[in-house]
C-alpha cells in the first residue's frame, strides 16, 4: 500500500459521447498497442460473438462445362479489417468459396471465389480511449446448390469471436464545487497495487510461401488438378530478445485426376518458420506470451513435370497473413480513498471490470468418429478418393468445481467415395469434446480458441466409414476481477475541513493497530507529516505512545 501526496492539477473531465473511429488495418506491417505504458491505466474486456449469414452467386466459366451435381462447398472466412465506429464494432474481409462438383460429361471440378464479408456487433462504449480488437471467423453450414449448369448459389454462416479490450485511466478527476480550484492545494492519496493487463499486436500481412510437392510413388502422373486447399495454423510463437519467432504449419490437401481418369488425392503438411521484429516495448522481456492468429490469403497451384518429364509436380505458391497479440503484465496504482488537507472532499467510486492474462495452452488431440454411408447397397465396396475436414464451431470455458478448461465445437468432415459411375460425396459433422487442465485458474475467465485439423483418415468398414485426426489447438486464458476505484474528487471550498480555532499541535492517544492514514485524514493532515513529527514507520501504529497531529495551513475559504 502507498500514501502518495500530490499537488491537484487543473484537469477537465473529457467530453462524453466523442467516440472517434480507431481502426486496425492489415498493411505490410500495422502495431496497436494497448496499456505499453501502462502505469496509469487498466485494462477492461468485452467477449462476445457475432453471426453473420452470407451467401453468393457463382457463374462457371465456359471452359469449364455445365454443372450437373453439386458435391459439396468449402468456405473459410478472412478477417481483414476490425474497427470500432460509435457504438459498433465493425469488421470487413471476405469468405473464399470452394466448390467441387461434376460436369455433365462425368468429369470432377472444382472452383474457387472470393466474396466479401462484412458485419458488425453492438457494443456500447464510453468516451474515447484506446482499444485493441481480436477477430476469429469460423464458417458453419456451408451449403450451395445449381441454379443453373452454369450457376451455382452458395451460403454459410460467418461467426466471428470478437474481443474488445479497452485502457481507462484510473487517475482520479478532481474538480471544484465552486469554480476553478485554488492554485497550491495538495491531495493525500492511498493507492493500492493491481496487476493489469498490457497488450501489444501487430499485423504482417502479404508473407509468402512455396512447396513444389512431388506424388507418392505408387499414383500415377498428373492429368488434370481439379483443387488444391491450403490451411495455414500455429504451432510455436515465442518472443526471444527483440525478435518474435512464428513456427507455423501449411497443411495441404490435393485432389487430382491421373492419367486413365482416376481420381486421387494426397495431403502433405510442410513447416514454417518466420521471423518478425518485435515492438520495441517488449524488446529483452522474459513474461511476454504471443498468441497469433493465421489467414490465408491467397493459392496458386500448377502441375509441372519432374525431371523425367513425367507431370508428378505441383507448384504451390501462397500468401497468407499473421496477427501477433502479444500478452503481458504489469502493475497499476489505484486510488482506493483521497482527501484534501485543506477543505472537504466527496469522493466518488467506480468499479470497473478488468482483465488480467493468465496462460497459453497448446497442443493436440486425437478426434475420431465414424458415420453410416448414405445410400448404402449391401455388398458394394466403396473407397476413400478424398478425406478432409475443418472446424466449423468452437468455443471454450472454465470449469472451475472441476478445476478443467473445456474445449468443445463441431468438425465438418468432407469425403469423396467411389461409386459404379461416379465420385460418390459425404459430409457429416464431429463432435470435439476436450478436456484441459485448469489447475490454478478459478473465478470469471475469458478464453480466446483456435483449432485446425491435420492428418484426416478415413476408412470404409462395411456400410459405414471411420474417419480420425488430429486437432492442434490454441487457446489464451484472462481472468476478470472488479477493482473499486475513485473515478473523481470533488473539492468544496466553502468548507474548510479544520476548525479555525484549532491549535497548531494536537496530542493524539491511538489505538492499537490504529492505521496512520485513517488519523491523518480525520485531523487535515498528512502521513508524512506525522511520521516527520513523531518518528514514526510503517502504516499503523503500537498504541503504546502517545503521537502529535501538526496542523497544515489556514486556507481561505470562497464564498
């Protein structure tokens, strides 16, 4: 506990309802900090999700025939820009559409788009102070269907985990009853030491990448690629000297058609490693936690030959985009009790709602589930052409009876069967249900979650077909507590708080464990003025010896 005495400053109260537009813009490279500096602020949060239909019209090509069966849409959604505006938190990106689906002459085919997105939540603020926003899209219930043989309409639901992160001051306004306050006044102050959030994040956008990825031996040469789908998601990111090191991994899942008109696939997962210049402010610090979140920008794919001249290359190229939120703690004065010396005072008191960063958690677990083959003949004999999946809905919560972090969601699990004619298509949903430690967490928590599947297999046993993989997740624990603070104080000089007529030294008999702070408030003066006048240490007092209340000056009072 500190006792801070402070000459008042003239300080005007900030205008209510001015709420300018802060903005997060990908660029090549964009920082926003919130609480760097963050001795005189705290930090308080607002958790909440929006969700957005979307839907798009496709026009096939004329190279690419008509459409004659739709097998099934992909979407994945990209945040490019957060912001709030007035009352809102607005956001814009776009969702990319795949869309497989066989022609009218039996061949497989794929397209691809991008849409754009955009949406906004209701999120009452108040005044103007700075903010930092994280923006997680999830796609569920991708759907589509032909129109036309050359229109396709497609639609899903864009839910996107919002996180608004705000830094109030939590220096007291002081102000006069009367008019403007009289120069010279001073302001005991006792403070108590709370942790508080900080937050630094910047936005690397346009990183490149490539892979030239040769088939598996025993498939046949390259007749035609019909998709190539990139998932780009986080393994490691650790802040070491001034240099943030992202290890990532691209999971690439192909689907091809091989000379004599076989369908086929391949995945391959490909590590990355990145380096990026972190913000100066946390440059050489031990405590700094990183939690990065990944889009995917762009895909070019492109069969090529190998050096026996046989087309069993595929030439990837991509881009993609890393948000790095960079958590860290440190500790904030607030004012829990103020007076002045001179005249009375009126406090006035603010609870506020703040946020602290607890841990990452990081790792994988093992998903499996299997589903019946729709349509089923008894005797027939499917094979897998095509495995993949991703995850359309998750969250995460603190089970603090329990002491366990449950992570929970659905998987969308896409397969290509073979069939007498032709690709036979299946889609079906998991469920993702884990169980975490939560050992030392307890109380009001706020998580933020992402997961990315890796390694989808998929077999046919009888009429139904079991598919397991491995989910990678990340997850970011806060946890909230309410702080009372006094917000203002309000000066009355028209009441001085001593007694004209009081001598200029007072004996005081104290009690035992009696605090120094509560006397000195009680009598118009100050806790270093008492231990200056009787030698005093510490916070209270032994009530064994009797203590002297010296009198501050006479100050004139305003009518």
């Amino acid at each position: 506990m500190d006792n801070n005495t402070e000459e008042i400053r003239r300080e005007a109260e900030p205008e209510r309802g001015t709420k300018p537009r802060d903005t997060v813009k990908t660029a090549e490279r964009v920082s926003v900090p919130l609480g760097a500096e963050s001795e005189s602020h705290t930090v308080t949060g607002r958790h909440f999700r929006d969700s957005t239909d979307h839907s798009a019209e496709i026009t096939l090509p004329d190279y690419y025939g008509n459409a004659e069966k739709l097998m099934f849409v992909r979407a994945v959604p990209r945040i490019e820009e957060v912001y709030t505006d007035g009352d809102e938190i607005k956001y814009t990106g776009s969702v990319k559409y795949t869309e497989v689906f066989l022609t009218d002459e039996g061949m497989l085919r794929s397209i691809t788009t991008d849409s754009p997105l955009s949406g906004s939540a209701v999120c009452p603020r108040d005044g103007d102070v700075d903010v930092c926003i994280s923006a997680i899209p999830l796609c569920s219930a991708a759907s589509g269907r032909l129109t036309s043989p050359k229109s396709l309409s497609v639609k899903c639901t864009v839910v996107t985990d919002l996180m608004l992160t705000e830094q109030d001051p939590v220096e007291p306004i002081v102000r006069s009853s009367t008019e403007a306050l009289t120069d010279g006044l001073t302001l005991q102050k006792r403070t108590d030491s709370i942790e508080s959030l900080c937050i630094q994040s910047f936005t690397e956008s346009g990183i490149r990448g490539s892979e030239d990825i040769e088939l598996e031996s025993g498939m046949p040469p390259i007749e035609e690629l019909i998709c190539c789908s990139v998932r780009i998601y986080p393994d490691e990111c650790k802040l070491s000297g001034n240099e943030i090191t992202l290890r990532s991994n691209a999971q690439i899942n192909i689907l091809c058609r091989g000379e004599g008109g076989a369908i086929m696939s391949m995945q391959k997962r490909i590590p990355i490693t990145e380096t990026f210049d972190s913000p100066e402010c946390i440059e050489g610090r031990t405590d700094v936690s990183c939690f990065p979140i990944l889009s995917l920008d762009t895909v070019s794919a492109e069969p090529a030959d190998n050096s026996f001249g046989e087309r069993r290359i595929i030439e990837l190229d991509y881009t993609y985009s890393a948000t790095v939120f960079c958590f860290y703690s440190c500790t904030v004065p607030v004012a829990r009790d103020a007076y002045s010396t001179e005249y009375m005072t009126t406090p006035e008191f603010i609870t506020r709602d703040t946020v602290r960063f607890s841990e990452l958690k990081c790792g994988s677990v093992s998903i499996g589930d299997s589903a019946p083959i729709p349509n089923y003949t008894e005797g027939s004999h499917s094979e897998i052409l095509y495995s993949d999946a991703a995850v359309c809905e998750l969250s995460a919560r603190l089970d603090p009876e329990r002491g366990k972090l449950e992570l929970s969601g659905r998987a969308c699990v896409y397969l290509l069967l073979s069939g007498e004619k032709h690709p036979v298509p299946m889609t079906f949903d998991t469920p993702i249900k884990v169980e975490l430690d939560g050992y030392g967490l307890e109380g009001r928590t706020e998580i933020l979650a992402t997961a990315a599947p890796r390694g989808v297999r998929a077999r046919v046993d009888g009429s139904s077909v079991h598919v397991d993989f491995e989910l990678d997740y990340l997850l970011a624990v806060f946890s909230r507590r309410d702080e009372e603070m006094i917000a203002s104080l309000t000066v009355d000089e028209t009441k001085p708080c001593i007694p004209a007529d009081r001598p200029a030294m007072v004996l005081y008999y104290p009690k035992k464990g009696e605090m120094l702070w509560d006397i000195a408030k009680r009598y118009g003066t100050t806790v270093a003025d008492i231990r200056s006048a009787c030698g005093v240490q510490g916070d209270a007092v032994d009530g064994q010896h009797v203590i002297m209340l010296p009198r501050k000056k006479k100050c004139p009072v305003k009518a």
